[in-house]
C-alpha cells in the first residue's frame, strides 16, 4: 500500500487503540422528527448577504455552481434499532430559493428516518431535483485485497456480496460464533494480530492513509493534519467501541446499492452527471472530521462556540435560521450534518467537474471527498 512503509506503525497503533471524542449516544432529545412544518426556516435571519468569498471564485463557479439545486449531507448512523436510527441519522439539506441567504439558498437540518426511509426519500428527491449531491459519512468499501478475496471486481459487487448476508455475518448477528470472521473486531474483541506491527496499514484504504495518518508525517500537510487533532483513525474492520466505522458503513451498503440501482451517479466510481439536459444525482462519501475540522463535537458549549465563530466569518452560517443553529447547538450527530452541508455548499462549484478515477486501487476502496481534491 502506497506511503505505508514511511509511517510509524506502532505510533499509529498506539493511536488506534486510544478512544477518541467520537462517542455515538442518546443525545438530543427533544429534536423534532422530520415531516414537522418548517417554522424556523421562516424565522428572521440575521441581517448579512452573501460575498463572493462565501463560494468558489472564477469561471467555474459562473459554469458550475447552477448545475447543482439541492446538496443533503448525512451523518449515518449502524444503529441496529428502528429508534435508535431515527434519533441519531441527520441530515442537513440546501435548497436553492432566490430568498435564501445561505449561498443563494435554505438549509433545513431533519432527523426521523430510519435507513430506509432515508433512502426513500433521497430517490424522492432526487426526481424532484436531479441536480442534487448527496454525501453520506460512511466507509463506502473496504481495501482492495479483501474485495479481491470476495470475488468482487467492483464495489457494485461487494454491496450486493454485503447485502446478500454477509454484512451481518461479519457483524456477528448472523451465524455461529464459531463461524465468526475474526479479522472484524472491536468491543469486546481485540485487534487480530494480522493487523498488528506492519499489518497495520493492510486494515485501512488508502483513502484512510493519506486523510487520517499520512498528513501526520514528514512531508505531511499541515493544515490537514490539523484536522484529524486528537483523532484516533479508524479502519472499516473495526465493528466495535468508540467512534468505530465498520458497523455503520456495511449496513450503509445495501442502501448505497438501492441509490445506485434508482439511478444516482457514486463518485469516485463513475462520472458526475450533474450536467446536460438529463441530469443524475450524484451520491460520494465523506468523513465529516475533514469538513469541521478540530472540535469537541461531544461538547455542546463546543458546539456553540464554533457555530458563533463561523457566524463572524462570513455569510454562509450567519444566513443560518436561529431554529437551525438551536438544533446544531443541541445534537452532535445535526451539529455535524449541518456544518457539512455548509462546507459543501462553499464548494459546490466543483461537483459537476468529478470524474471517475482511473487509479486501479482507489476505483474499487473509493474515495473519501474533501474540499480541493
């Protein structure tokens, strides 16, 4: 794998081992379920405009930016319960409307779907607003190796090898014990030894590499590094215990799959298609750390003193609802579908130009979207 013989395996290690701020609990409640009227969105909004500093500068934002009508970031969620799913899967949606004030339009934060009435309303959406970018926080495949010891040649094959029953078997709902996988590990199972010392980096894409322990290093970007301050990077086998991805991304990929089937373009496994006179939907993975940069997202004073921060720096969150920014204020999981939703919609002038990656390892593991990539 590319840059892992550089790193420090057993500082990376260390880290991986340690919690991290990340902790998926009740928190929020009181938060409205979706299909509530929009009361805040209607609510006074603080007296700014939009700049261009708020947006992408030079021709490509004029070519670009009205490709794309509707942006919906969604912080997932691998709750096993109907509840739990509604209370914890977030998303925060931008619409454009010539009276919104957020990049030329309105974002409204909702939770109260389950994962698939989710995906329901994404395809619902979507034939209302096909110029429409959709994010998901989830792990969207897993290193090439293992698909390639599945038999999956794409990642349209490994979702359907997921959906089929062996996600949960790896999950260890289905099954015996004795059947269980154990390279899928977490609460209360320790890290297998094939992932340990120089196996390490063999558990994580490279997506995963260059984001959350790459920038780290010498030579490394700074500013990026900065980013993952005090994160344990995770890797999609890790099924269990603080701010593990794995559980949340396979049961995301039936879902993922159903996307695909009605019609989404996924990047960076195809093309965008949000240009031209039948425009597709375009569905691509994120990792919300990337968007928000350091906070303490556990922490609602934390929380709070980011938003006001923003608020001071430029029109795209002091054209927030006061009802959006209470709801941020209240929940991590809206705090993070909610600053996602904004930073996409900084940078949408990009999302018509995505193209499929032609890299033989990244157009099967994917890509974790950011801005500048």
């Amino acid at each position: 794998m590319e840059g892992a013989a550089d790193y420090d395996a057993e500082q990376a290690e260390r880290q991986q081992d340690q919690p991290d701020n990340r902790i998926e609990n009740d928190r929020g409640e009181g938060e409205r379920p979706a299909g509530d009227e929009q009361d805040e969105e209607d609510e006074q909004l603080e007296h700014r405009t939009v700049t261009p500093a708020d947006s992408l500068r030079g021709a490509a934002v004029k070519s670009s930016v009205s490709q794309v009508d509707r942006i919906v970031a969604i912080d997932w969620s691998g709750d096993k319960s109907q509840s739990g799913q509604r209370r914890k899967i977030w998303a925060g949606v931008w619409t454009r409307d010539a009276g919104g004030r957020v990049g030329g339009g309105k974002i409204r934060l909702e939770n109260g779907r389950s994962r698939e009435e989710l995906t329901e309303w994404l395809v619902g959406m979507a034939s209302e607003t096909p110029r429409m970018v959709v994010s998901i926080d989830c792990c969207f495949s897993y290193p090439a190796w293992f698909l390639a010891e599945r038999g999956c040649a794409t990642v349209f094959d490994f979702w359907r090898h997921v959906a089929q029953g062996h996600g949960e078997r790896w999950l260890g709902t289905l099954g015996d014990e004795a059947d269980r996988d154990l390279r899928f590990w977490g609460r209360p199972h320790k890290r297998p030894n094939v992932f340990c010392g120089t196996g390490y980096p063999t558990m994580m894409r490279r997506t995963d590499m260059e984001n959350k322990i790459e920038q780290r290093l010498e030579g490394g970007d700074p500013e990026r590094a900065a980013k993952m301050r005090g994160i344990a990077p995770k890797s999609p086998f890790q099924i269990g215990g603080s701010g593990s991805v794995g559980t949340g991304s396979l049961r995301a990929m039936p879902w993922l799959l159903k996307l695909w089937e009605s019609g989404f373009r996924v990047w960076p496994f195809e093309d965008a298609g949000l240009n031209g006179r039948e425009p597709k939907p375009l569905l691509m993975e994120m990792y919300t750390r990337l968007l928000t940069g350091a906070v303490k997202k556990s922490n609602a004073a934390a929380r709070k003193a980011y938003l006001a921060a923003k608020r001071k720096e430029g029109a795209l969150y002091s054209g927030l609802s006061r009802g959006v920014g209470a709801k941020a204020e209240r929940s991590e999981d809206a705090f993070d579908a909610l600053v996602c939703c904004v930073e996409m919609v900084r940078h949408r002038a990009a999302f018509g130009a995505l193209r499929a990656t032609t890299d033989e390892v990244l157009r099967v593991e994917s890509i974790t979207w950011r801005p500048g990539i």
